[in-house]
C-alpha cells in the first residue's frame, strides 16, 4: 500500500503530538492538538527525514496552523524536488 503524503504527515504528527491518528485530519489544528514551538521543530526534522527536503524554517513554523498547510507545503516541496 502506497501512503499519500498527506498520509505520511498525518503519521508524523500523531506520533509527536502524541494524538491518536483519528484525531489528526487535514483540518485539526496543531493547537487543538497540543503541538507547542518544539514539537513543531521535530516535526519539520521527522519531514526532512523522511522526504529529503529542506521544508520549514522558523518563520515557517509559526505560520503553519493546520495539519493540511503541513501537507500542502511538503507537496509543494517535494514538487520542486
């Protein structure tokens, strides 16, 4: 079974955030689900990892609301790749 990215971001953020993988749709807030500044950051490392891009400095970080904008800008990156 192939895993989308929007799968594979799902998955990381269930892991650091500890949430149950239900609970981390495209819509959830990373707030809601009590992902503080450093999760964040081990967020972005567990992508970069993973998908072998350079995706999110701080400035970044502190935009992304959502799980989806998560997912979209890896899309992004990876699309440049």
């Amino acid at each position: 079974m192939n895993l989308t990215i929007a799968d594979k971001v799902a998955a990381i953020v269930s892991e650091v955030s500890l949430a149950s993988r239900d609970r981390v749709t495209q819509d959830a807030s990373l707030d809601d689900l009590g992902i503080e500044s450093l999760d964040r950051v081990e967020i972005a490392s567990e992508i970069e990892d993973m998908f072998g891009i350079a995706t999110l400095d701080d400035e970044a970080l502190v935009q992304i609301e959502t799980v989806g904008d998560i997912t979209r800008l890896v899309e992004k990156m990876v699309g440049e790749k």
